[in-house]
C-alpha cells in the first residue's frame, strides 16, 4: 500500500507541475499558469480536484500518442471567504485548453455538482476553442456546456473570467453567464479571428482591436469588469461573490458595518446642484450613503449614463440603479435600458434588495435611437423592474420627465415606497417644453413672445412640478431632508425585508428581447 501511495502522489505532483517548456511559454505571455490562478482564488489549502488523472480517448491526428492528464481543464471546489465555490479552469499548456469529449465531460460533471450543491460556478478560461482533431464531438460539448449555463440561470451564480484567448461558439458561455471579466493585453473574445474577418471583408485588425478586453468593456457591453493584470482581477472575483448569495434559495451575506445607519448624509445637501441642468457625479452620492462608500459597479465603462452596481445598507447587500447626470445628462438610450435591465433580473434572480436613484431627463430623442429599437430596449427595463419582487425603493433626487420618470421604478409599476428630495420635478416634460407645446398659440400672439413664454414657463412649473405635487397625489410616499436619506433607505428595507409576492402561474413570461 506505501509504494502504491508513493506511486500516487508521484504522479499527482508530475501532473501539478505540469511540463517545464510549456509553462515557461505561459510565463513568456505574461500570463499565469491555471494552478496560480485556482490558488488566488479560493482561500488557502481549500481546494479539492476532481477527475485530475482524467484522459482522452480520441485517435486519428496523432491524439493517441499524446494523452495528459487533466485534458486541458482543472476542476473541483474550495472556499471563498468560507463558502463553497465551484471552478473549471483551461489549462492552455495542453493543447492549448482546447475542448474535447473528456474535458467537456469533466465541465459537464462540475456544473452539475454546483448546481446540484447550490454553490457558485466561476470559469477561468484560457483555451483556444473546440479541439479540431476531435471533430463534431468537441461542438457536441460546448452544447452541454451551453444548455447548463441555461438551466443554471438564476439558480446559482455564474461568473467567467476570461485570462486569454476565446473565439467562435465557445463565446456563448460567458454570454450566457452572470459576471463576466476581462484582463487587458491577454483576453480576448470574438466569434470569427481577425484572419477570417480580413478574408471575408477586407478588414485589417488586431486580436484585441477586434476583441480585446477595452472592446468589450466598453463598446460591446460584453465584459461587466475591467482589470490591468490577474491578480486584481481575481481579486475582484471573490469581493464579487462575497456579495452574492449562494444560490437562488438563500439570502445575500450579511456583513456587520461600523458605518452607523442612522449617520447624516450632510454632505448631499452641497454634492447635488438644485438646479436640474447642472452636472454632478452620482457615485458620490452613492458613496455617501452605502456602507464604508463601498460601491462594486458593474459596467463602469460602458453605458455610462447610467450606474449599476452592489453596496450595503446597514451590513445588508443592496443592488443600486440610477442616473448618472454626468454622463449625457443621464438620459436614458438603448444601451442604458439593456444594461439596468440586465442587472434588476439578476438581482431578482438572487433576493437582492433595488434602490433607485432618479435624475432623468426622459429617453434619447433621434433617428438612430428610433431605428435600433429604443421602444424594443427601453421596455426591457420596463419589464425587468415590473417582473421584480424584491423589495423596491424609488429615490427622485431632481427630475423625473416622462416615460423615463415611469421606467425608473416608479409607483404606477410597483415599486414598494417611493421617496423624493424637496428639488424633485415629476412631470411629463421639463417646464420650457411643455410650455412651447400648451401654449404655443398664445405666446405667437402675443406682443412680447419671449415674455409670455417666460410666464407660462413659471405658472407651469408651479402648477405641475412643485416639489409636493407627486407627494399630494400619492405617486411618492414622502419627501425627505438629503441628509437623511442614509437612515431612511436603510428603515424602509428592513420594513421589506420579509415581503412575499405571488406571481401569476404561468410557465414564463414573453419580455423583449
């Protein structure tokens, strides 16, 4: 038994290290091996390997001669901050990280167990797609692989880390996944090469020109994160899943704060400029109010002018949507509406708590906007929030104009409470507009237009978009003092924190897509 246990951990420590030349290459790219990546991840002596002594058992183009351990991917589990966490990790070494029959099976068999488990999956890909020698069964796995990022939607987290090269259908995962993140200089993303692009087009570009990591987190929306090297990003990772629940079962970690929720946010009485056409940052409104000013956003490059993203209120995780006024005024376009959309489902998904901060000044008016579907994208958020049952607050800091007013999480589609700063305007259009529009004859007729448009403008704005007229209405449940705002979210959800909503039976809604 001793020598056959020698035999043992010889052999799994030739496989850990895996081949000299070859991980000298992985060094050579700047990029660490798969073992160093695992190891950043989980915390210290945690994780357990499953299938490691694994083979293929394909022929033909010389496979059979070549047949290491492993097949090119590292699963199994450990923990994170003491919870239980699922990986695969591509080991580009062996041939490349390509997927065959054994190392789709071995993908296959740890999304099952996470699923099966109720943990989160985290993928930390570096393979160059579907293994050429191994023909249509390699396609076969990435269908398997597919069809569980599906059926594991909003049941447990997903997230995929993407630490080097992924091309052609091997894409969809990550598409499909929760979180994706990208390292610049060595991730890259695309269905078709820069060669094939080049043959079919004309088109001369590079890896990352075409896919790179600055490509996808900030013109395709593809990548929610952004990182300059690995271990930053890694890092990120498990920050991220210390703010995520389990599984769709659970409630999200609550964490004890030394941020007082009853501390006065003084500081937004100077941040917010009370008149509505003046720029502001909403992170540092957002960075007063939640725990520690401690805000994770996701997407932070792309569709700037809105922000999403994780905090806490009083040690418990919130996800926060709001305008973001100095970015296009904080309008809402197509890529807003698809980006605040996506992240109210996820956060519905996981019984995670939406606060909403509103300063908008309707949807982007135009051609371009009409004719790449603002209606089709913009009611993807409508529906997002409609479908949501976790607990719902609504914050109007300033404006509020129009259908964007309706969107944002407002009373009329079921938000839970909501509250409005004494500088909120709810209306259907700004008071300048609407007065162009109502009294557009009157004020043609009259001997001094400018003036009588001045007059209309401020009877409008005093009639319809005082600070109070919502609140009369019952269309906000209170208006509060800014520096109180802190205390006041964090008393209304835990008001909510137990609510229960029946949805109607039926097997799944039919949103916009």
């Amino acid at each position: 038994m001793r020598a056959r246990v020698d035999e043992l951990l010889a052999t799994k420590d030739e496989v850990a290290q895996g081949v000299p030349q070859a991980t000298r290459n992985q060094r050579a790219k700047g990029k660490l091996t798969v073992r160093e990546r695992i190891d950043l991840l989980f915390d210290e002596g945690t994780f357990r390997e499953i299938e490691q002594l694994r083979r293929h058992r394909a022929t033909g183009f010389g496979l059979e001669d070549k047949r290491p351990h492993t097949d090119g991917v590292i699963t199994g589990w450990g923990k994170v901050w003491g919870r239980t966490v699922f990986v695969y990790a591509h080991d580009f070494r062996i041939f490349g990280g390509s997927l065959g029959e054994a190392h789709a099976e071995k993908i296959h068999k740890v999304m099952d167990l996470a699923e099966a488990a109720g943990a989160p999956l985290v993928s930390l890909s570096d393979g160059a797609g579907a293994r050429i020698q191994e023909g249509v069964t390699a396609l076969a796995g990435y269908g398997g692989i597919f069809r569980r990022n599906v059926q594991a939607s909003g049941v447990i987290p997903q997230i995929s880390v993407m630490l080097g090269p992924c091309a052609g259908g091997a894409t969809y995962s990550p598409a499909l996944t929760d979180f994706v993140f990208m390292v610049r200089d060595i991730s890259q993303m695309y269905i078709t090469g820069p060669d094939v692009v080049k043959s079919v087009t004309g088109e001369t570009i590079t890896h990352d020109g075409l896919g790179g990591a600055e490509v996808h987190a900030a013109v395709s929306g593809a990548a929610g994160f952004l990182h300059d090297n690995e271990a930053d990003c890694i890092e990120d990772v498990r920050h991220l899943l210390s703010l995520l629940p389990s599984n769709n079962r659970e409630l999200p970690p609550v964490e004890l704060s030394e941020d007082p929720p009853d501390r006065r946010n003084e500081a937004l009485l100077d941040l917010v400029p009370a008149d509505p056409n003046r720029a502001y940052d909403m992170r540092k409104v957002i960075e007063e109010i939640v725990d520690d000013a401690d805000f994770f956003e996701v997407h932070a490059s792309w569709a700037t002018n809105i922000l999403c993203g994780l905090a806490r209120l009083d040690g418990h995780v919130v996800g926060v949507v709001a305008n973001q006024p100095a970015s296009f005024a904080g309008v809402l376009d197509i890529n807003a509406s698809e980006k605040a959309a996506r992240f109210v489902q996820l956060c519905d998904a996981f019984s995670i708590p939406l606060v909403t901060l509103v300063d908008v000044p309707g949807f982007l008016p135009g051609r371009d906007q009409e004719h790449e579907g603002i209606i089709r994208h913009g009611a993807k958020l409508l529906y997002a929030y409609c479908n949501a049952t976790v607990p719902r607050i609504q914050l109007i800091l300033r404006k509020a104009y129009g259908g964007a007013y309706i969107v944002m999480d407002s009373r009329s589609i079921g938000t839970d409470i909501s509250y409005a700063w004494p500088t909120n305007e709810i209306a259907v259009m700004g008071a300048e507009g609407a007065a162009n529009v109502v009294f557009r004859r009157e004020i043609a007729a009259a001997d001094d237009p400018e003036a009588a448009r001045q007059q209309r403008i401020k009877e409008y704005q005093e009639e319809l978009m005082h600070p109070y007229y919502a609140a009369e209405r019952g269309l906000v449940d209170d208006v509060i003092d800014p520096a109180l705002t802190r205390s006041t979210l964090i008393d209304a959800l835990a008001m909510l924190r137990a609510k229960h909503t029946r949805l109607p039976a039926r097997k799944h809604g039919n949103p916009p897509v």
